[in-house]
C-alpha cells in the first residue's frame, strides 16, 4: 500500500513569505516611526528651552534699560551724555543695543575710587540723587553720600544660523542658541510721549528722536532642526514669539 506524503508545496512556501516579509516592513514602519516621533519631541523640547533661555534673557534686560534709580543723567551741567545712554534700546543693522543698569546698590560712607570695568560694566553713574551727576567709562570717584549706578550695553544680533551676544561694545560676539532661521525685532509707540500706553501696529524701526515714545518691544524667534535650508527636507519648525513692556520711561 503506498503512503501519501504531506507538507507545503511551492506555491504555500511563497506565500508564506511573502506574508512573512509584509509584516516585517509593517513593524519596521512602526519602529522608525516611533523613532521620528520620539527625536521630533526632544528636538522640540530643546527648541522650547533654548527659546526660553534666550526670551528671559532679552525681557529681562528690556525691563532694565533706561533705568538710572535716583540719578537723573541730565541734572550733570554741561554733561555729555554717551550716545547710548541718550538711547538705552536701539536697532540699527539687525543689532539690538540694550543699555541696562546692573544689580548694584551702593552709596558712599566715604571717598571710594572705583576702576573702569568695575562689576563687568561699560559706564560708571555717580552723584547725590539731587543737583550732581558724574558719568565715565574711566576711574570714578564717589564722595561720601554719593550713589553709584553701573551701567553696561547688550548687542544681540542674528550671525547664519545663530543668536549672539556681544558685552560692552568689545570684544567677540558670543553664541547664545542655534538652529535659528528667523530673528526679529518690533517696536510699539505711544502717540504721544506722554501717554503710558502704545497706539497702532508694531515696527520694525526704532529712530533716536522715537525713544521717548517706545513702550514695547516684541521679539519673534524661529527655530528649524534644517536652518540651512529650510525649505529642504524640514522635519521640524517651531516660532516663538513675546512681548516685552518697558518699566522705565524717560518722563517719569
């Protein structure tokens, strides 16, 4: 008696594969796409801190600019006042110039000589908040009763691909972020400089004689994980945007 033998033909084993081999490629499209979804959060994550580091950085210097405390930069008679004193927020060539006073307090027992870059700043204020005000970027004498104000200039500016910083007019910029396709600045008005608050649209310029009207400033950041050509293969943009309000105005 002859036995039949049984198994798969050739027909069932390709079959088989070819099953075998779409299941394969569905979980390896699965696979690579938890892996693009995962680097696409911590590339935005990071987008997300490197935009917060550097908008807390300009609002907080926004906020300060301007500020003289108790001395009135003008009551010094015959006083030439650094032009950028005159103007502590400017924008010219994509640069943004933030003059702020720096976290010092200190008034005079006695005569004190302080030495030019004294706590990291470009201008040294002194004077007794009435009817004297000496400003220098050189060596500075306090009398006693005197109070001191320190003073130093922010340049920020976008270089390619990256925000920087340059401290007191000298020196090499330094890189705060990367990865950045679009930096701008914006200015709101007063109509009238003695209005508090801004009237019409944002612009994109900032003249000397505007200054006393200038009541905010809005700072829009783009971040792409492809600034070098964005428009090429960009898995990922991300736009931040803030608007910072001025504390200090030269009428008050």
């Amino acid at each position: 008696m002859s036995r039949r033998l049984s198994g798969f033909g050739l027909v069932e084993l390709l079959v088989s594969m070819a099953l075998g081999l779409l299941l394969t490629m569905a979980l390896m499209q699965t696979l690579l796409g938890s892996r693009d979804s995962l680097l696409l959060l911590r590339l935005g994550n990071q987008f997300q801190e490197d935009a917060r580091y550097l908008m807390g950085r300009l609002a907080t210097d926004l906020r300060a600019a301007g500020s003289e405390g108790c001395l009135d930069l003008q009551l010094g008679s015959g006083l030439a006042l650094p032009a950028p004193l005159a103007q502590p927020v400017s924008y010219q060539g994509g640069v943004l110039q933030i003059v702020t006073a720096l976290p010092v307090r200190v008034q005079a027992d006695a005569a004190i000589t302080y030495r030019p870059g004294t706590f990291g700043a470009r201008w040294l204020v002194a004077g007794n908040c009435q009817d004297r005000v000496a400003i220098t970027e050189d060596t500075l004498q306090l009398q006693p009763g005197d109070w001191l104000l320190a003073l130093r200039q922010l340049e920020y500016r976008q270089q390619g691909e990256r925000v920087q910083v340059r401290l007191n007019g000298s020196g090499n910029f330094e890189t705060l972020i990367e990865q950045v396709v679009d930096f701008q600045v914006q200015f709101a008005l007063a109509s009238d400089a003695a209005l508090p608050d801004a009237g019409g649209r944002y612009q994109p310029t900032l003249t000397a004689g505007e200054q006393p009207r200038l009541r905010s400033v809005r700072v829009s950041l783009a971040l792409s994980d492809n600034p070098g050509s964005p428009q090429a293969g960009r898995l990922l943009t991300q736009r931040f945007t803030q608007v910072t309000r001025l504390r200090n105005r030269p009428d008050q």
